[in-house]
C-alpha cells in the first residue's frame, strides 16, 4: 500500500477492467486469424479471465495475504478494509468488462 487509498480503488478498477477487455479482445483476434468463431472466443475468455483480472488488479496474492496478515495479527484493521475494498473495487471492473464483452458479442452461453 506505497499510494493513497482513493487513487488505487480508482486504479484497481480500471485495471481489472483493462485486463479483462484487453485479453478478451486480443484472444478473439487470435480467434479469427485461426478461423475460429470471434465472438464465441472473446465471451469466452472473458468468463474465464475475470479471476486473473482481479488478480493482476489487487497486484498478486502475496500483497493481499501480507495486508490481511498485518491487520489480523497486529491489530491495524484499517488495512483489512483498505484491502476488502481494493478486492471490491477489482470485482466491480472486471463485471463491468464482462458486462461491456457480453452487450459486443450478445452471446448467449447455454449449459
């Protein structure tokens, strides 16, 4: 935690976000480019790159895991919700990427 509480909520959203776009959309060029269905590929990953996306967010595991340890162990609450809101935050991009995936592609995954 080296920057201020607001500007990493703010960058951990929009991280996620990046991510999750970014990989969604390059995965489905590659998609076309081997003749495979675009659209089909890009919901696809974007399901399955959400957890990354919030991972690559929050800036790894072992960030997270020392915050919570540092808050449990000796007594600095502050830093267990700064944590659980950077967690949050990271949450909300990578929904509204899947969110903003699903209007481009309208794919509709049955089971």
């Amino acid at each position: 935690m080296d920057q201020a509480f607001l500007p990493a909520f703010i960058n951990s959203f929009f991280i996620s976000l990046g991510v999750l776009l970014g990989g969604s959309l390059i995965g489905g060029l590659a998609a076309f480019i081997t003749g495979q269905p675009p659209l089909t590929h890009v919901f696809r990953l974007s399901e399955g790159l959400r957890i990354w996306a919030i991972v690559a967010a929050i800036g790894g595991t072992f960030d997270a895991v020392y915050s919570f340890e540092r808050g449990i162990f000796h007594g600095e609450t502050k830093d267990i919700f700064k944590q659980i809101m950077l967690i949050i935050s990271a949450l909300g991009g990578a929904q509204a990427g899947a969110l903003i995936i699903h209007w481009l592609t309208q794919e509709q995954m049955h089971p």
